[in-house]
C-alpha cells in the first residue's frame, strides 16, 4: 500500500513554480510586471545566453521596503492584493504573489532595492529557494532583480529549454508585449553585447508600434475606436494590403494586460472576411478598457487568459467597430488615403509578378501548338517531370508518399509509376475525358470566373483560377523534381528585416533554409542578410520569400519538414502566378487552360484541396427538371 505524505515545502514551491515559470520569457515577463506595477517608468532589461545565465531587471519604481523584502520572495505574499473581493477587482498586473517566490525557487536570485523614503538600499539572496539575510546595499531608488542560472535544481525543466536563439526570441517576444501595452514606459532589451530593442516613453501608441515593427507597418494602421460604456475599444487594424500567415501580430490588451482570446480573435477574422486570402490572418493592436470587475483575470496561471462576463458583448463590439471602419475607408488608399499605391499582397493579387506571369502564360499558349493538332494529348511528357529518383543529391523536396498536406488529393506516387510502367498506348485510355473534343467551342465563360463545359456525360463548371493554380503547381513541381532547385546568387545581398521572433528562428534554422535554397546571415539586431535563394522566385522580393517560409517556421509547433516549406513555396508560385478569380480570358487561353487539365494529375483539386470543378451530370439535370 502505497502510503500518504505530505509533501515538503520545497517541493511544493517547485511545482507550483513549474506553473508560472516555464522557461526565461517567463522571468521576464514576471519581473516586468511587477516593474510596471511598482510605477517605474524605465524598466532595462538585460539577457545572457538567451536569460538562462542571467536576467536582470532593473526599474525605477518604488522599491521594496528593507523589512518587506523576505516576505517578497515568499510564496503567497503580495502587497496587491488583500482579500479574496480584491480578486475580482484586480488593477494590477500582478496579484497572485508567486512570481518572486517561484522565480527564486528555481534560480539563483539576487534583490536589490530602494525605496524613497530610505537613505540606503538592501539585497537578499535567495539560492534554489533558500534565502540569505537581507544586507544592507547602496544603490538608487528603485529595483534590480537578477536571476542566474535559471533551472539549475530542476535538471528536467533546464533539458526543455531550447537554443538560445529561440529563447531570446520568446524572451523578446515577452518583452514587446508589455512595452505595447506602456508605451509611457521607457524600455530597454539587452542581450549579451547586442541592444535588441530601445524604446523610448511616447504618448502616442502608433510610436511604440513603429519603433518595435518598423514604420511601414505602424503606417498602414488603420485607427479604429469605440465606446459602449463601460467598455471602450481602442487601437489599430492594419490595412488588408498587409496580413500575416499566422496570428502572432494579433496584440489585444485589456486594462493593459496582454491577453489570448479566442472568441476575439475569431471575431478578427470575421471583421477581415473576405478582405484576405485564405490562410492569411489580420493584424491589430487593440487595447479593451473596463471596470477590472468585468473580467476575471484569475483564470489562468501567467494570467494570459481572462474570461469575461460578457464575452459576447464584447465579440460584437470588436466585429461591428471594424466591419464599419472597413466599409467607410478606402482599404487601396494608403494611410493618409490619398490613393498611395497598393502595396505588398494585394499588388500581387491583382496582377502578380510581372515575369512569372508572363512565364504562366507562356507555359498557357505553347500548350495550343501541340493540343489541338494531336489527337491523343501528350501525357507522357506531362507526368514524366514527376519522376523522383532524378533528383540530384540527399534532399527530395517530394518524398515518395507525397506532400502530406495534400491528402485529400491522391498521391503523388501514381505519376511515378505511371512513368515507369505504363506503354504509351495505355496512356490515351487512362483518361477517356481527356479526349472530349470540345475544348475551347463549348466553354463558357462566367462572370470572369468561372467555365462551363459540356462533357460526354453531363456538364462542368470550372473554377479558373483553382484549376490554373493546380496546373502551374504540377508544373512547377515537375520542373523542380526533374532539375533540382535551381539557386541563384543576389548580386547584392538583401537585407531583410523581421521581428526578434523570426530572425532567431531563420538563425536557428539556417540549415534547412539552405536546403531550400535560401542562404540567410545574421546581420545586426533584427536584420538578417539574404544572399541567395530559388531561382524559380526570382521575381518575388527577397523579403516575401523569406516571410513565406519564417512565418511557417514560426507558426509550426514543430520544426517543418524542408519538402513541406518547399511545396509551400510552389504554391506560392502557382497562386501568384495562376489567372485570377475575375480575369476576363481569351477564348485561346480557355481553350489552353481546358486541354491542360487533362494533362495534370490531381486537377480535380487546386493544390489548397478545394475542388477545381464541379460536376452535373445529364442524369442529375434530367432529375432536377424532373424528366426522370
Ligand atoms: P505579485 O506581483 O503577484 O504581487 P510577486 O511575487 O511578483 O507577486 O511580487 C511580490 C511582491 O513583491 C509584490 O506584491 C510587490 O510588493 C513586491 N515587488 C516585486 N517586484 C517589485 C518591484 N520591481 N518593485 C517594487 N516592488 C516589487
Ligand atoms: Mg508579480
């Protein structure tokens, strides 16, 4: 029989640190909250080997009583709170008095402080969760908190901890969440001999965007603000024209907490539908206020979480403030709405990289050469690029059980088979629709969208963009399997700026980016240089290519695979380049478009697994007209 013990305090102290304290941006975060709440109004922070040697925080705030100062560090002790009614009343950041305690308890930590009323300061040092005496100590007023060796008695927590890089990216990212939310308060990021962020206090919240995401982002914002007393909304939506590929500059804060909310991020993306592609996701800096008593904030351990009293108040009010700012601005105009040119995304979307669509183009009308007069189609040349064992060196950008990501459409092994084993007079019956003489005669377009076709049995309506996107891509992909990727050397390297989260993670990940074709040096701060990458992007920016694939790196729960981010990339390619949802076509390009789906495997699906067409048989219109 297993007996019953009650744990010891130490232990205890460790699991519950375990909660707060998962890694260095936990520190950080903890330690920058109580700076904030003890009304510093410059808070430094300085980091060593991605914060697991040091962290030290450093503020300007109303410092720690001499006599108070044990007590910090203990667990349960705060001075923010006094009864469990305070809970629901919570005007600080923190209040749940476990942070020092816990931070102490699992790191070797060094306090010194002073308040105003002192002459002098004091320090304590607390080792793995044993405390020190309080000493005497000069030093200004304010606060230095400095936590080395974090996780040194907690052997399992250190193995989790990753490469520095990524931790200073989570660090950092920490970071910049609390410097949005106080734009009054002067911060500072170090790490080691690198000064990662400097922002000075403003008024005026744009400033403290641009200073950490850089102007032009911070002037595609559009403001936004609404009140429905006693919430009241504040802040920013980007422009549709600038998106992400996952939701990470999604900032909410309420009462100037950096808060994750679902529900509202769901209400984002509602606001911004149909204004961005799929897969994109907005870009918003809004802060909620409201009486503290209208949100419970003691929900979740780092207090990330909040759950409201009227969530659905709230989801409304964030839909219908921007859905209306969207409906009274003109989105192509640039921020001063004097019709700027559009920018970035939306530039492509509407015509695409001149050359690549010239090449897509091209790729259309050489088909009309060697279509009509050829009665049986030459599908052997169209599948064979597939083959994969022509592919040079160890790196297969398409392992022999297919892009995963493709699952609903079939496999991408049936091509090579095909190629190997299948006599060429068996090709001309594997697809009897492929013959279907009436290519180009017969279709119709609609609405600039969308092509009706009659085929032996019934009808078809054909989604020209998706099934062009799911053309080019099989061709793009063939040319790659067969050629390798092919790389090409900037002239002048590019620099590229990211956020602190994505160059470390383009650091850490430099290797698989050169599989990919895309060499990428560390070039000061935030910056990093690209000095070559696919020739087959040559005409995308340096800039978006990477973002492509730092936005996959950074949204992954795990590391990616490189086939995967490459099949990215030829998406990439085949959207930009395929014609568009709206582009009137040429009875020539129709017919082009129509002979070479039935040269492409998997046509049925556009590579993102929506259909390329649907299909009404005779059959089903006799039903429908209730002739059977
Ligand atoms: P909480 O923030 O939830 O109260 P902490 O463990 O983070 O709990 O801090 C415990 C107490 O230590 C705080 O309530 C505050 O009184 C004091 N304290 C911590 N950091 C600072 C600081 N930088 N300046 C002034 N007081 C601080
Ligand atoms: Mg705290």
């Amino acid at each position: 029989m297993p007996t019953i013990k009650q744990l010891s305090a130490s232990v205890v102290n460790k699991i519950a640190a375990g909660e707060v304290i998962e890694r260095p941006a936990s520190v950080v975060k903890e330690l920058l909250e109580n700076s904030i709440d003890a009304g510093a109004t410059r808070v430094d922070v300085r980091l060593e080997a991605g914060g697991r040697e040091l962290i030290r925080v450093t503020d300007n705030g109303c410092g720690i009583a001499a006599d108070e100062l044990m007590l910090a560090v203990s667990n349960h002790a705060t001075s923010k709170i006094t009864s469990a009614d305070d809970l629901f009343e919570v005007g600080t950041m923190g209040f749940r008095g476990e942070a020092l305690a816990s931070i102490a308890e699992v790191s070797r930590t060094l306090l010194r402080t002073r308040t105003p009323q002192s002459e002098s300061g004091a320090e304590l040092r607390v080792n793995g969760g044993v405390a020190s005496e309080v000493q005497p100590a000069g030093c200004p007023v304010g606060t230095t908190i400095e936590v080395r060796d974090l996780f040194f008695n907690t052997p399992v927590r250190q193995r989790f901890l990753r490469t520095p890089q990524t931790e200073i990216g989570h660090a950092t990212e920490a970071f910049v969440r609390i410097a949005l939310a106080h734009p009054q308060v002067h911060c500072r990021l170090e790490h080691g001999q690198r000064e990662v962020h400097d922002l000075p206090p403003t008024d005026d919240w744009r400033a403290r965007i641009a200073a950490l995401f850089g102007d032009e982002l911070a002037d595609s914002l559009i403001e936004v603000e609404s009140v429905d007393p006693p919430i009241s909304l504040k802040g920013f939506a980007a422009n549709p024209q600038y998106s992400r590929a996952n939701n990470r500059l999604q900032y909410l804060f309420l009462n100037g907490r950096n808060i994750r909310d679902r529900a509202l991020q769901h209400a984002l993306g509602e606001a911004y539908r149909g204004l961005l592609l799929t897969g994109r996701y907005p870009i918003c800096f809004l802060r909620f206020d409201m009486p503290a008593s209208l949100a419970d904030v003691n929900v979740h351990p780092t207090k990330l979480e909040v759950r409201f009293q009227d969530g659905g108040r709230l989801y409304s009010q964030l839909l219908s403030t921007l859905r209306s700012k969207f409906l009274s601005s003109d989105l192509r105009a640039g921020p001063g709405g004097g019709g700027v040119s559009p920018t970035r995304e939306e530039d492509e979307v509407a015509s695409g990289p001149s050359e690549i669509v010239e090449w897509a183009k091209q790729q259309l009308t050489q088909r009309r050469f060697d279509g009509p007069e050829s009665p049986t189609p030459a599908p052997r040349q169209a599948s064979q690029p597939l083959v994969m064992h022509r592919l040079p060196g160890p790196f297969k950008p398409f392992p022999a059980d297919g892009p995963t990501r493709f699952a609903s459409a079939d496999s991408s092994t049936a091509p090579v088979s095909r190629t190997q084993d299948a006599p060429a007079e068996m090709e001309a019956t594997l697809e009897p629709e492929a013959q279907a003489p009436m290519v180009g005669s017969k279709a119709l377009q609609l609405h600039n969208r969308y092509l009706v076709v009659e085929t032996d049995h019934g009808m078809e309506i054909i989604d020209q963009h998706a099934l062009h996107e799911r053309i080019l891509y099989e061709q793009i992909r063939a040319k790659v399997s067969a050629e390798g990727l092919e790389t090409q050397s900037l002239l002048v390297p590019e620099p590229v700026d990211l956020t602190s989260e994505e160059a470390a993670a383009v650091i850490e990940h430099q290797p698989l980016l050169k599989k990919l074709g895309v060499a990428v040096e560390p070039f000061g701060g935030d910056t990093v240089l690209v000095s070559s990458y696919p020739a087959m992007l040559a005409n995308l920016p340096p800039r978006e290519v990477l973002g492509e694939i730092v936005e996959r790196l950074v949204a992954a729960d795990r590391l990616p695979e490189a086939s995967d981010l490459l099949d990215e990339l030829l998406h990439t390619v085949a959207c930009k380049a395929a014609v568009k949802y709206g582009d009137r076509l040429t009875p020539d390009e129709i017919t082009a478009l129509l002979e070479h789906r039935h040269l492409t495997e998997n046509h049925h699906h556009c590579p993102h697994g929506r259909p390329t067409a649907l299909v009404f048989s005779c059959d089903d219109l006799d039903k429908q007209f209730k002739r059977i």
